[in-house]
C-alpha cells in the first residue's frame, strides 16, 4: 500500500500550479491515515511512503519495475490521478 508524504512534491517544485485548484484534505481522512497504515501492518501488508513523491510514484515504479521483471501487475485503486497506470 503506497501513500502521499505532504503535498510537497517535485511537481509541485517544477510547477507552482500543479493540483493548485485542489481543496485541503478534511481533518477526518487525516486523522484516519495512520490508523490505516497501522492496520495494514498489522495485517502484513507492507506500506510505502516517499517524501518529494506522491504514491502514484510509488506505484508507477513499483509496477513498471515487476513488469520489467516478468510479473503480471494490477494495480487497484479508486485515485483518478491512476487511471493511466
């Protein structure tokens, strides 16, 4: 399971507008991050993080490096941003 760092990414650094239009996270789904991350390695699941990176990055390299390798990947995820992994 891969999750976003901060907003603080190298996209935005290039480019000041990237997700400018973007509202703020609500507190609730904040509050609620690391619970999840905890259930997850609670569970065995491993969970990665990158700062500088959103886990779109995370995935994309993951995936692209197991295809590369010979596995079949899917990538399952209601993000939008994903849709052309």
């Amino acid at each position: 399971a891969a999750f976003d760092v901060s907003r603080q990414t190298f996209r935005l650094e290039k480019y000041p507008e990237y997700k400018a239009g973007r509202s703020a996270t609500p507190d609730e789904f904040r509050g609620q991050i690391d619970i999840t991350k905890e259930v997850l390695g609670a569970r065995g699941i491993t969970v990665l993080a990158e700062a500088g990176f959103e886990a779109d990055d995370v995935i994309a390299t993951l995936a692209t490096q197991a295809e590369d390798e010979g596995y079949r990947v899917l990538v399952v995820t209601g993000d939008r941003d994903s849709l052309q992994l």
